[in-house]
C-alpha cells in the first residue's frame, strides 16, 4: 500500500543534538481501529524518512507516529508548526500541503540544502561558527559556477567578495601569469584585498568546472565583528599566503631556463614544460627558419608563432628542428591569462610527430 506523502522541515531548534534548521522529515501512514471480539485495537502503519547523513531520533519518531494516530491518516494532519517532546534539546517542524511537482521541488531543494549545510560544516571557515548560527550565516553567501580556465577575479579588481571553493579547483596567478597557490574545496580566496581594502594582488582562474559561495564585504565584516574566532583564523591564513608568496617570489627569479636543442630535443622540451604545468614563454632561436614563440599557461599550449605560421602549424613545424638554442622565461602578460588552449597537448604532439614520422610537412596543414 502506498501512501501520499508530507512533507515537515525543521523551522527552529533548541540545542537539538540531531538536527539542523532546513532538514527535513517526510511522513506517510495510516492508523486503523479494528473491533476483534468486542475489544478495539490500533494498528499503525508509519513510514518516516530522515534526511541523509543524520542519526534516527526515536523520540521525534514517536512524535509523529503519535501525529499520525490522531488524525488517523499522515495526509489529514493540519498545517501548522509541530514541537518534538525533546530530550536535551527540542525542534520546532512546519508542515505546509504540497501536492505533485510541488512536493518533489520541495524534497529535493531540502535535501541540497541539507547537504550544502553538512558539507560546509567541515569546512575550516565555518567551523568557528556555531552550529546553531551556521544555517542563518549561509543565506548571507551566493553560489556561482565557473567554467574551467575561466577567470574568477583579474588582478587589479577592486576586492568587494570573499570566495569559498565549493567543488572544483582553483589557481592563482601572480602578475607574472605563474600560479603560485591551487585552491581546492573548502578553501578560501579574496580576503587579502577584503582586510586591506586594496586592489586584489593576484588572478584567480578555475583549473576545472568549480561551484563558489561569495559574499560581499559588508556582509562579511558584519560575520567578522560577530564571530572574534574568524578574525583569528584570517590572520594565521594571511601569514600563511605571505610567506607562501614570497617563496614564490624567489623561485620565480631562479627558474629561468636555457639550452640547445641538439642536447635537449623539442618533443622532449614541450613534454618537460606540460609536465611541469609551467608559465610562461618558451623562445627557439637559430632555427632553419628564424625565431620561434611558444606560450605556455600551467602546462598548456595557448599560443604558437613560427615561420610565419601560427597555431598548431606552428607548433607542428618545429617538431622537426634539431638544432638551435632555447630559452624559457617564467610570466605572461595579463591578456594572456585567459587565452584559449590550441589544443590538447598530448593529441597535438602525438599528431605532430606522426606527421613528421611520415616525412609530410608538418607546417603545411592544420588537421
């Protein structure tokens, strides 16, 4: 037998060791009298379903159960606010009737949301908030997504939001176009310029599809003044991006690098630079056809210059060359930060090389 469903999300609670503020419950059931004999009894037949990741309450349970007796259908109890009879702490459920697409809209909102507040309580942000709090302080953040190599913040914006990784990764990339940090889930960005209400002093790109909850300042100083623990947790993360940075800042001057490609062949040069996710511009010269130019953005081929071709013909083209001298130089300039990729590098070399394999002109075609 099956039997309509309703729906209960927690509107408050009370210290509910449980429970948090949006779960929610969704009932179903049937009471039936039977008169056997001349003795009447009571049969239930009650189906609660939890919200994931939540222990069952055997107290809430027999609330309901006891909800559903009265009425003796699930589906006939009234609307309204509903208090469990509590046992260290209690909780407040509202019922409101929704019927059909409304319902599964419903179910499924409440058990994102569920699980957004779950998620986020791991996080180190919001670890020092109070449990209770945590859901009135995430209706103050937006979510957004960001398509992969899409830039988040450009270096130079006016800092108004702090970012929170969601799902995805992210780099940040100094002015040079080196990515100094990755960020991953539950990490944060954006507070340096937030604190210091300055311009930001980075990029931030998205290596992958990424979901980002953002705030703005005012909302986040507001969270700021009520909660002294974040203020602590932001000056131990910013002494942290400091000292990261400066490292960077004395790698960058060092990993210059120079050679001859009749010690260092081109396949394995572009192979060492995509392995290595380098930045930066990759010069070949004394060529049999003069110069050549290759950008390079984490790893990633974005542009190619050679005898006067460009692209993947370029590229193509100097798979051929065995002698000559080759300079890298770490930075790209700001325009390049959000270039399109030529292509996927491996396909390009393994396409190259068969073209050269093959003795064809390796600069003559696009394909």
């Amino acid at each position: 037998m099956r039997f309509q469903k309703i729906p209960f999300r927690v509107k408050e609670t009370a210290n509910c060791p449980l429970y948090l503020k949006e779960d929610c419950f969704v009932l179903s059931g049937i009471a039936v009298l039977m008169d056997g004999g001349g003795a009447r009894s009571l049969v239930t037949t009650t189906v609660i379903h939890h919200p994931e990741n939540r222990e069952n309450c055997s107290i809430l349970s027999a609330d309901l159960n006891r909800l559903v007796i009265a009425h003796e259908r699930a589906d006939l109890i009234p609307q309204g606010t509903y208090c469990c009879s509590g046992c260290s702490g209690t909780l407040t459920l509202e019922y409101l009737e929704r019927r059909g697409n409304d319902m599964d809209k419903f179910l499924e909102e409440s058990e994102q949301a569920a699980g957004l507040l779950h998620l986020l309580g791991n996080f180190p942000f919001f670890s020092n908030i109070d449990r209770e709090d945590l859901e009135e302080v995430v209706k103050s953040f937006r979510m957004k997504r960001f398509a992969r190599n899409e830039i988040i913040i450009h270096h130079g914006d006016h800092g108004d939001n702090l970012y929170i990784v969601v799902s995805g990764k992210v780099s940040v990339i100094n002015q040079s176009g080196i990515s100094i940090a990755e960020l991953s889930v539950g990490e944060v960005f954006g507070e340096m310029s937030l604190l210091s209400d300055e311009q930001t002093s980075a990029t931030v790109q998205a290596m992958e599809d990424c979901e980002i909850l953002t705030i703005d300042n005012r909302e986040f100083q507001e969270i700021l003044q009520r909660y002294p623990l974040l203020q602590r947790y932001f000056n131990r993360l910013l002494a942290r991006r400091l000292s990261r940075a400066n490292t960077f800042r004395s790698v960058d001057y060092v990993s210059i690098m120079t050679g001859r490609l009749e010690e260092f062949s081109p396949e394995a040069l572009f192979q060492s630079l995509h392995a290595a996710r380098k930045t930066g511009i990759l010069t070949l010269s004394e060529l049999s056809k003069g110069t050549a130019r290759f950008s390079f953005r984490q790893g990633a081929l974005i542009r190619a210059s050679y005898g006067g071709k460009k692209g993947k013909t370029a590229f193509y083209g100097v798979l051929r060359e065995g002698s000559g001298g080759f300079r890298f130089t770490p930075g790209l300039p700001p325009e390049d930060f959000d270039a399109p990729e030529i292509g996927y590098f491996m396909k390009l070399l393994m396409t190259g090389l068969e073209k050269v394999d093959g003795n064809d002109d390796p600069a003559g075609s696009e394909s």
